[in-house]
C-alpha cells in the first residue's frame, strides 16, 4: 500500500456526521437511557453482574469497591473508573434509590452533596432486592453477548424479579433525547403488574387505584393528580414536590418552623444557604435564623422567625422562592425493542411483564432440559440396579472404562450418558437403600416435567407462576409509602403583611439619587433638622411611609426603579443616602425625575408620563407590580433625543396640561390619552414648533384655589388660573402664555400647579435656591410676563421651580 492510498478524500460533512451519527446511536442505545425491561443502564448492569460473578451478594462480607470497580472495567465496561464508581455509589444513596441495589461501608456522600470517600476506602456487596435482579441469570434466562475484548460474555438484560425502572426510577441526558422517571413504592407498581396480567387493557384510572404516584425516598408531599394521570397515560407531565413542615412554638411568643422531609434530588446544604441568604439581604424580613440540625436519626431544618410572624406567610414564599418546593417534570423515555420510546405506564407494565413471561420461560425449558437429562440417567441407574449382577460381571470383564461403557451399551441398550453414569458409580449406592431413593427422586422428576411442560404449553399457568414470584418479592422487601399525595398543587399566595414586619419610616429622596429610611427615633432625635445631603443636591421627596409600602421612583430615561420601603437601607437621618445606583445599575445621563409612594397596587388609578418631544401616556398602577426589579424597568418607550419631564399617579384628576419651552400650553381632557402597557410610547399631546420641546406637564385638579404658576429662564413668575386655558383636544400647537418682547425675550423654565399658601423654590443655573411664598403672588393673564423674582444677571438664569412633597 502506497503512502497516498492510506488517506481518503472524503467531505468533512460526511465523516463529521456519520462519526457523530455512530456515537449519538451509541450513547442512546448503551449509555444514558434505562432499558425497559430491567431498569439499568448498561454501566449499572455491568457493575450489579460483574458483583454477582464474584460472590459479591448480601449473604457474604463487604469487599472493596475499588476491587469492583476494576473488576467491571476490566471486564465488561472499558470506560474511566470514576464514572463506575459514581454509578455504584448512586446504586447505593437511600436519598437517591428508593430500594438500593448495592450496599456500602463508608462515606458514600449526603444529601448536602458532600462527594463519596475514595473507592479504596469504601466496601460494597449488592443488596438482598439485588439479588432478585439477577436470580436464575444461570439458567440461560437472557441473552449473553461478548464483551468488548470477547473473552466473557455479559448479558445484554437482567432476569429483573421486581420491575426497577419504576421502584427506582432513572435520569440521564443522551443525544437527542432526556429521561426523567421518578422513584414508586415497591408494593403498589407490584400491584400495577398483578392488575395488568389479570387484565390486559387495563385502564391508567384503573391501574392508579393501585399504583398512586411517586414515591420518593425523600418523603415530601406530591400535589397534582392530574399532572400524575397526564404523565401515566402520555409519558410526559408535571407534579409539584413540596417539604414537609411543621411548626414548633418558642418561648416570649416566637415559633419555629421545622422540615423534616426536602423534595426529591435537592441539596440540602444549597437549600439552606439560599434561605439564609434570603434573610440576610432582607427579602425576607421574618426569619431570625436559619439551621441544619440533621443527625443520624433524620433530616431536621430549623427556621426561626421573629416574634409576631406567621408562619403559613413565610412557609408560602419560601415554597416559591426556594427549592423548599420544586417542579417534577416526567419525561418517561426508555430503550424498549432496541430504540428510545417515550413510555406510557401500560406500556411500562407491559414491558415488563413481556419480559418476565420471556425469563421464566427460558428457564422453564432450562429446568426441563435438566431435569429430562437427569430423569434418563436416573432411568439407567435403575435398570442397572435391577440387573446389578450382569452389569458388574459386564464390567469385569472389560478391559478398561471405554471398553466397559462400550460393552453395557452394546449387552444391555444403555446409552453414552447412561453407561457413564453406571461406570462412575460409587460402590456404596449399590446398597438396597439406594433403590428406593432413585425411585423417589423419578418421581419427583416426573411430576417436576410434567409441571414445567404445563408452564411452556399453558400462558395461564406462565402467568399463575409469575404472580406467585412477584407477590413473594412484594412480600419481602415492600416498605410504607413515604410520599403524601395531594390531588391539587396549591396556589401560593404571599402578601407583603407575612413578610415584612409593619414599621412606620421616614423616607427621603434627593434630586442626585441618595435615597434612605430613616426610623421615626433617628428623625426625632434630630428634630427633622440637620437633614444629610450634599450642598449641590436638594430633597425631592420626603415622605411618612410603612415597609410594607412601595415606591416607584422614575428617571428621566423612561424608566423606573421598583424599590419596597422595606428593602431601603435604614440610614440615620444626619448620614447621606445610598446612591440608587448602587441599588440597581444607571445610566450615565439618566436622573431621578420623580418619586411615588405606593401602599397598594390593586388601586383604581394610572400613571401618566410625559415626554420633552411632547408625548404623554397612561399606564394602569397594577401594571407596575413587579415580581422581579434587579434593574430599572422601562415605562416609557423613548427615542433617543427625548427624555422624560414628568410621572405622577391619576386618580381622579379630569384634565391635562403641557406647556413648552417657547410658551405654548395646551389643555385636554384626560379621557384622550389610552390607557396602554408599560413598554408603550405614548401619544402625542402637543404638537411643537422646530427646536421647542415640552419642560412641564402636570394634572389640573378641580377647584376655585388650584392655579397655574409659570416661571421664566429671567426669574419672572406669574400666577394663572386654568380657565385662562380653554379645554381643546390633545396634539394642537397650544396657546401662547408668555407677552412676546424683541430684546431678551422671556422662555419659559417650568410651570407647575399649586394651592393655597405652600411655599415654592426657584433654582438658577449657578445653584441658588431662591424661595417663594404664593400668597404673594397676584393671578395674572394669559400674556403678561409676570414679576421678576430675581435677577438673571447676579443669580444667573432661572432653570426651574418645585416644591418639597413635605410628610402628611
């Protein structure tokens, strides 16, 4: 062969998917699946057999698993010994198999994931139901194949004297295809067998009379018989696996609650992480402490909670937000003919008992086969017995074996079988005794034929046989039900009142951002003086809240910041804030706009935004519950060059109005503006002029005192009534309110609504905060300018005017 013709020129895309077809058929077939009939996957198979080979069973001593492990992969499974080991070390968690198939001396790891002692230091045998696996695997009940080097053969399934697949259950990822069976009572799939054999097209109702549902060997409580019925009759569906609790009291009025039992395959050192990480970021302000108290007797988790806390509340949201309870999915997929099936129950059970109709007739005609052979020597042995004399005068005479087995057959028609049988004869059984025993034992014989011919001739005694095995493995090895089923899986309701104790606060937020609570001591030991906060930054918000209450606190880029009271730091009233950023990450540009405090979102009202481009929309309050708030959420859908002006809550407030840089107002009926989804844009309010954009907008409340104040970028202000408006439609250019003037003509810095006597402020562009009564104001026309309140030249230009929202 030339050095050329060792290489193939093949596309890339050929070798590539007929290498990945090859090994996708074979992780499917005998990797990660479970074969229907028994259960196991090959690696399981071939550590159970390699055991049994060696004398490994549960009536002899414990040997080292490392011996096992290089015995299986010597022999049978040529794959790294770390993978075998883990799969025997599976084989052998009570918290993992609901009966084990190996039994270990040693660390074999915990349900807080703790990994297994190394295999030189740990001892295994297979167990008593192990043994059930594998019994008459001897008698020629299933197929062997060669191993991958053919010096033994291993068999491609095991006898299975109890139906695995589903008293223990499998998981395994292969390509293309998962597997998800969960864990059942031994004495109820038993049972779904015997009601399968003794009607063929029984029924999932019918079959779960018997067979419930899962049964972990965890425990827990299972909810959701429908998902369990879903499951059984199409192979996929999904139950809720919840803890099961109790609560214990404490003195001074606390209580604790107490888990003795964890859903299925949870990690318990995880669960209690994740519950004490709950309290301390303050998600969960009942709990006092979190603690694992398992011992050799069982599982115990302890959750404290602080005085006054009611247990269902917290229970409830740990349900959902922990893996206290968790979601099963079924997905019931096994190898059944060779391929991967998605499995129904009937056709499990059916499997199954195909299966054992299969084993026992297999070694049926192995027992027959032996017992025929030994009937015919037992035959020999008698004739020869009647003719003793001739037989021994036979052999005499003979020269040596050969020549005697040749002379019996010859003299007296015996055959091979026989006449070796004659000639390997003891001198001792030649005793009168002697004959009465073969006598016995022919017909012991006889009747052991005549039973198993009716066994290979009758599918009713087949049947009667299998079921008297079945109910005799049910029998020894069934065990209590450990999972509690529920028929319905309960909606969790959690409110805020469970969680978080009732605390009236004080709570601030400053133009810059800083926000805090501040706890009433703190406010009054400082007698609301002294308030923390940088020279440059201003209170935009101060407020008497509870931390059971929300606040929303919206930014100039459309967005808003979801942050219950409760969850704020407390903070003393002469320390600055935290910065929101540091609460959930900012833009650069972006700024806080305005602030509201929410006690319930099941209120009848919206929340209407505004836009500098002059949009305007309304959003319904329940809309801005949010289940999940790590980052600012979008409630309004800007462009790019626009920003947002203004955000407050809607309730009964008939009217809009928007006024512009350049000193247009227009004024609409609320009722134009849809009320749409957060992620919406808006509609447009006002229609501007090139280069104009909107600075204010604000809802005009009903009443002879509420008035429009209006202030200029030169420090004029001037009171408006709104009538001085009339009532138009949305999206119009507006009315003028500002007198036009040729040199230094007056723009407008913001107007804002105002009532009876508060008290307003004035900031300028070099950071003076100018503050102004209204009383002193007079009312004024739609086109005066109003009166200088400062001057442009030593303040510098007016940039806008608020006022404080001061506690109630």
């Amino acid at each position: 062969m030339t050095q050329l013709e060792k290489f193939q020129d093949l596309p890339l895309e050929e070798v590539i998917g007929d290498r990945f077809g090859r090994y996708s058929k074979y992780i499917i077939q005998d990797r990660a699946l479970p074969d229907a009939r028994d259960g196991l996957k090959p690696v399981q198979r071939r550590i159970l057999y390699a055991m049994f080979r060696e004398g490994n069973t549960n009536d002899k001593g414990f040997r080292k698993s490392a011996k096992t492990v290089g015995n299986v992969i010597g022999n049978y499974h040529p794959h790294g010994d770390s993978s075998v080991y883990e799969a025997m070390v599976r084989m052998s968690q009570d918290w993992k198999v609901r009966h084990m198939l190996v039994e270990m001396h040693g660390n074999n790891g915990s349900m807080d994931g703790d990994p297994p002692a190394a295999m030189r230091y740990t001892e295994a045998r297979l167990s008593a139901i192990a043994s059930e696996m594998l019994r008459d695997i001897d008698k020629r009940t299933v197929d062997f194949i060669p191993n991958f080097d053919d010096t033994e053969n291993e068999p491609t399934v095991l006898p299975a004297k109890f139906p695995s697949l589903l008293v223990n259950g499998s998981t395994g990822i292969s390509a293309g295809y998962a597997t998800d069976i969960p864990p059942h009572a031994l004495h109820e799939v038993l049972d779904a067998v015997l009601m399968r054999m003794d009607k063929s097209d029984a029924t999932v109702e019918e079959l779960m009379t018997v067979l419930k549902g899962p049964d972990f060997p965890t425990g827990g409580t299972i909810q959701g018989t429908d998902g369990i019925r879903q499951a059984y009759e199409t192979g996929k569906g999904r139950i809720v696996v919840r803890a099961k609790s109790g609560t214990e009291s404490l003195k001074g009025g606390k209580e604790q609650i107490v888990i003795t039992e964890i859903p299925y395959e949870v990690n318990k050192a995880n669960l209690v992480k994740k519950i004490d990480d709950l309290r301390f970021d303050r998600k969960l302000e009942g709990i006092a402490d979190v603690r694992d108290e398992s011992d050799r007797t069982g599982l115990r988790m302890v959750i404290e909670l602080k005085k006054d806390i009611d247990a269902t509340g917290v229970l409830n949201y740990l349900y959902k937000n922990t893996d206290l309870q968790i979601s099963y999915n079924f997905n019931m997929v096994a190898i059944y003919k060779r391929r991967p099936t998605v499995m129904t129950l009937p056709k499990l059970l059916d499997a199954y008992i195909d299966h054992q109709k299969e084993v026992i007739t297999k070694r049926s005609e192995f027992d027959l086969q032996k017992a025929n052979d030994r009937l015919h020597i037992v035959e020999g042995l008698m004739k020869a017995l009647s003719i003793l004399d001739k037989v021994i005068k036979t052999i005499r005479a003979s020269t040596d074996k050969r020549d005697a087995k040749t002379n019996l057959k010859e003299a007296y028609k015996f055959t091979e079988a026989q006449a070796e049988a004659i000639v390997s004869l003891q001198l001792y059984r030649l005793t009168n005794t002697d004959i009465s025993e073969l006598q016995k034992e022919e017909q012991e014989l006889r009747k052991k034929i005549e039973e198993l011919t009716g066994i290979l001739t009758s599918p009713k005694k087949l049947n009667k046989v299998i079921k008297k095995e079945l109910t005799a493995v049910r029998k020894q090895f069934a065990e209590p039900r450990r999972s509690v089923i529920e028929e319905k899986i309960e909606e969790l309701k959690i409110t805020k009142e469970l969680l978080v104790p009732s605390e009236e606060v004080i709570v601030t937020v400053t133009k810059d951002g800083y926000v805090k609570r501040t706890s009433l001591r703190s406010h009054a030991a400082s007698n609301g003086q002294e308030f923390a906060m940088k020279e440059s930054d201003m209170l935009l918000f101060e407020g008497n809240l509870n931390t059971q209450d929300t606040l929303l606190i919206f930014t100039t880029a459309g967005n808003f910041v979801y942050q219950p009271v409760h969850e704020l730091p407390d903070i003393r009233w002469k320390d600055l804030g935290q910065h929101l950023s540091s609460i959930v990450p900012l833009d650069d540009e972006e700024a806080v706009l305005s602030v509201l405090p929410v006690k319930s979102f099941e209120e009848e009202a919206t929340i209407v935004t505004a836009s500098a481009n002059g949009l305007v929309k309304q959003s319904a309050l329940k809309d801005y519950q949010m289940q999940r708030y790590s980052k600012p959420i979008k409630t309004m859908n800007l462009k790019k060059d626009d920003r947002m002006i203004f955000a407050a809550l809607h309730t009964d407030e008939p009217e809009f109005f928007m006024a512009t840089r350049f000193g247009y107002g227009v004024r609409f009926q609320m009722e134009e503006v849809p009320v749409t989804g957060l992620r919406t844009a808006g509609v447009k309010g006002i229609n501007l002029k090139d280069g104009d954009e909107t600075v204010s907008a604000l809802l005009i409340k009903e009443g002879p005192d509420f008035e429009l104040l209006l202030l200029t970028q030169r420090g004029a202000v001037k009171k408006m009534k709104p009538s001085e408006f009339e009532t138009g439609t949305r999206a119009k250019r507006g009315l003028v309110m500002l007198r036009e003037v040729k040199s230094n003509p007056h723009s407008v810095a913001g107007v804002i609504g105002v009532q009876g006597t508060e008290e307003i402020i004035i900031e300028t562009e070099k950071g003076h905060r100018i503050p102004v009564s209204i009383k002193k104001l007079k009312a004024a026309d739609r086109y005066s300018n109003g009166s200088f309140l400062l001057d442009e030249k030593t303040d510098g230009r007016a940039v806008t005017v608020y006022r404080v929202e001061q506690p109630e």
